[in-house]
C-alpha cells in the first residue's frame, strides 16, 4: 500500500474546502490501495481556525485516512525540532524561511513538503482553498486519479495508463515526478479589472513576465496565455498526456510530486505571487517525465484583495513577482541549457547544481528591475484611482524591493544548500498530534 500525503496550506476560512479535499481522499482510499495522511497546514487563528477543526471533526472515519490539522505553533515546533536535527549552520534562519511572519506560497508547501517525509510519504499533492472541484453529471472530478495512476511509475510502465505519450524513448526509464492540471474559471492572478479598464496598460504590465530580449509577437502570446489556466471549458471526458509537461500548463492548485520535492525546495520568497512554481519548471527543464491530465479545478476568488489592504497586499505580490523574474528567468536558462545534467547518475536532481544557479543569478545586474518599476509606475498612474494611490506607495519603496529581490534568490540557494540534510532529518521527526 502506497503512502501519499493530500495537503491543503490555508490562511483564509475555507472549511467547505476542506470538506471537499476530504472527499477527495475518500476517494483516493477507494479507488486505489493508498493511505491518505490529509495534511492540513493552517496558518488561521480564532473563529476559523475552529471552524477548520469542526470540519475535521465531521469527517467520515475511514482507517486509511489519517487527518493532521497543524496550526502555525505545532508547525513550528515540528520544524525547530527538524532544522535542529539536521545540523544546519543557520538554523534560526532556517526557520525563518520555512515559517515566515509574511505569507509565502513557497515556504508553506515546503513545510509539506517536510511533514510527508516525515509521515512517511512518497509523494505530495496539493490543492489550495480559493478552489473547488468540478462536478459532471453528479460525478465530482477528482485530479487524485491520475495523480495515483501514474506518479512515481517507470515512464514505460505510466505509459500504460495515460490517453497518449508524448516522451522520448530516451526518458522512458525515469519515473514520472510530476503529475498536474490547471484550472478553469476566474485568472489565478486577480488582473481582470485591469484588463477591463485598459488592455493596452494590462498588456504592459503583464508583458513585464517575459525575458526583456524575447519579440514583441512572443511577449502578445505570453499575455494572451498568462493567468488563464485551462480557460472556462468544463470537464468532458478524461485526457492525460505522458511528456515533459509545460510549465504553463499546470498550476500549484492542481500538482502532485513524487521524489523531486525531496531534493530541491520552492524559493520561501514572502509576498511574492508565483513563489511556488519552480519546481514545475525543474521538472520540465531536467528532462523529468510528468503527466499532464485535465481534470481541472475551478479557481475563485475571495473579497479580501480587492478592498482596501488587501488590494494593496495584492498588487504588491503581483509586483514582486515581476521582480523576481530577472533572476528566475536566469536560473530557468541555465537549466535549460543543463537538461539531464541536473540529474545525477541515480536520475535525481543534483541540489548542488541548482543552488549554484540560484547563487549565481544574484549578482545580476538589477537595472532591468529598475525598468520594469519604471513601467510599473506609470502603468498604475495611467489607471487612476487606486492604482495611482500604490503607485505612490511603490515609489516610496523602490529600493528596499529592488534589495528584497535580490535577498530572495539568495535565500532559495541557501535553503536549497540545506534541503536534502533537512529532509532527512525531517523523516526522522515525529508530528506533533492533534489536540
């Protein structure tokens, strides 16, 4: 019997989700010989941290499912008592970059990550709590299917169970480290009002994702695609494709790891949109096998940040996240170029070699940053209202986001550095219990 760990990370009271992952890991029970550890890591304190708890109390007992609801202390203490026994040189550090006091998409899936090796699992699967599943004729479209039907199989063997292969023949013998979908449903980064206020500014701003040397046409098609997942088409029937998957066409709502988790952490940037996804990019880049399937998940909002300081929360992730790219866009060439060579003789990657990229990457020069605030600023100032008002908060700030950009990719090297130590000793850490 398999061990996986389903994770749902949470800041916002989500309780009817949390229902729903649970259903999904019923459904993983039933339908496959697994053992489910629902891991929920809740970063909620008060009235929705108790209703988190309720929901856990109201799920249906199955013996293959074991429930973990962890607050922000119990997370803690877990992961001093991992870092500690990893012996890593900057273990206050550490801690801050797995648990930070700001939100990080990154660093509360690297805190899964570390709790499933822990538990004893070998693969993690990840869904978020502004999402929900879809149904078709009564039936809900669980993305765990094809997670469990292929992930971690020989390529040659997954072949077997996916609509098509897409993989060179050279690949087969690597076993299948990401299995993954998008969404359907609203943008995943909360734009549109730009956009429908004015497409010319939107097509600016978003246009500050692509590497500065790329045309004019490939920079139009990159905002075209950026933020749209899988569109607004319903589930039909199931298609699933054996390749090295796009990086664009999944999201961190809908994936499943097997194997890479354990060797190379998502960057633990704070307040930084797209944290999490470098992983997807490792996969694809070091020539790993992966599943990409449609059973997409339905992507929604929730009201926080689009008023007051959530708006202002918001477009400050959205604007870190075009900073951060300088030094991604960097490290994703670079391995590019390194393909297979990421990998060690044994078909995994080699955290050195990723560590070094990142290292690397940070002594760029930053003036391309400083252009894209250039652009930014007066992309904010043309949509009035608002937007100007941030603007004015991000000429303010320039400098300290400039620094924050460059100690972020810093930070994901050094955490890379201690991540393999750090796994293992966390396979040697007991969970704290539910109280």
């Amino acid at each position: 019997m398999r061990r996986i760990c389903l994770t749902l990370p949470t800041n916002r009271p989500c309780a009817a989700t949390i229902t729903a992952v649970a259903d999904e890991a019923a459904y993983a029970v039933r339908h496959f010989d697994a053992e489910v550890h629902l891991l929920i890591l809740d970063s909620c304190a008060g009235p929705a941290h108790a209703q988190h708890a309720e929901a856990v109390r109201r799920m249906a007992p199955d013996p293959r499912i074991v429930v973990h609801h962890l607050d922000e202390a119990r997370q803690r203490d877990f992961l001093r008592r991992a870092i500690e026994r990893s012996g890593a040189m900057k273990p206050d550090l550490l801690l801050d970059l797995m648990l930070p006091a700001g939100l990080s998409y990154g660093a509360c899936t690297n805190r899964a990550f570390l709790l499933a090796a822990a538990l004893g699992c070998e693969s993690v699967h990840r869904r978020d709590s502004d999402s929900r599943y879809q149904v078709v004729d009564g039936e809900t479209v669980y993305p765990v299917h094809h997670e469990l039907l292929t992930l971690g199989r020989r390529a040659a063997d997954a072949a077997r169970h996916v609509t098509e292969t897409a993989l060179a023949a050279d690949h087969m013998d690597r076993r299948v480290a990401m299995v993954g979908s998008s969404f359907v449903g609203e943008l995943s980064v909360d734009l549109g009002e730009i956009l429908r206020t004015d497409p010319a500014v939107y097509h600016d701003m978003v246009g500050l994702w692509a590497p500065p040397h790329w045309s004019g046409e490939q920079k139009r098609q990159l905002v075209d695609e950026s933020f749209r997942g899988a569109g607004t088409d319903a589930f039909t029937t199931d298609h699933s494709t054996l390749t090295l998957v796009d990086p664009m066409r999944v999201d961190m709502c809908n994936i499943a790891f097997h194997g890479v988790h354990e060797q190379v952490p998502l960057p633990p940037a704070t307040d930084t949109i797209g944290s999490d996804y470098f992983l997807i990019h490792l996969v694809h880049d070091a020539a790993l096998p992966g599943v990409l399937h449609n059973r997409n998940i339905v992507n929604f909002y929730t009201g926080e940040r689009r008023t007051g300081p959530g708006f202002t929360a918001y477009q400050l992730r959205f604007v870190k996240f075009l900073l951060s790219m300088l030094y991604f866009h960097d490290v994703y060439d670079h391995m590019a170029r390194s393909g297979a060579s990421l990998l060690d003789g044994a078909g995994q990657v080699r955290a050195s070699a990723v560590a070094r990229l990142a290292r690397r990457s940070a002594g760029l020069d930053r003036s391309e940053n400083v252009r894209r605030l250039d652009v930014l600023d007066a992309s904010y100032r043309a949509l009035g209202g608002r937007y100007a008002e941030f603007a004015d908060l991000l000429a303010q700030h320039r400098e300290r986001l400039l620094d924050e950009a460059r100690g972020d990719i810093e930070d994901f090297a050094l955490l890379t550095e201690a991540w393999e130590p750090l796994v293992r000793a966390a396979a040697r850490t007991p969970v704290p219990r539910r109280r």
